[in-house]
C-alpha cells in the first residue's frame, strides 16, 4: 500500500479544484448557448473564502463568510456547503 506525503495529497487536492473550475466554467457556455440558466455558486463568493474551502478549512471559510457579508451561523454554511 503506497503512503501519501502532506504534499502530494495537497497537490492532488488543488489538481481536483482546478478541473472542477475548469467543468465549471465549460458548463456556463454550454448552459448560456443552450439557453438554461446556471448559477454558479462559486461566482459571488469573495476570493478569501474560495481559498480557505480550497484549502480545506470549512470553518475557517464559515467564519469568514460571516465576517465579510454579516451572515448567520446558518446563512454562511449554507453558502460555503453551495461552494
């Protein structure tokens, strides 16, 4: 059984988020030619939070979402869970 180093999961983790922006954004063009609304949960979000939910820390992005918009406990998990 191969054992992961801190380095390599972290790069395995940043490799994932990188396609996922990636489907992201392919999705976006094909929803606007193909007439469909699609709301990026991701495109209103401040680039502080992005960065700590790309970084792992939910609570950390929590308490920042509710640092920067004034939001609930419920009102900021529900928006870092969406991202």
């Amino acid at each position: 059984m191969a054992v992961l180093s801190q380095l390599q999961i972290s790069s395995y983790i940043e490799q994932m988020f990188d396609r996922l922006r990636r489907i992201e954004q392919q999705l976006a063009v094909l929803s606007e030619q193909a007439g469909v609304p699609y709301d990026n949960p991701a495109a209103g979000a401040a680039p502080e939070v992005l960065e700590l939910v790309e970084a792992g820390d939910r609570m950390g992005a929590i308490r920042k979402y509710r640092e920067l918009t004034g939001a609930d406990l419920d009102e900021a998990r529900a928006a870092v869970e969406a991202l």
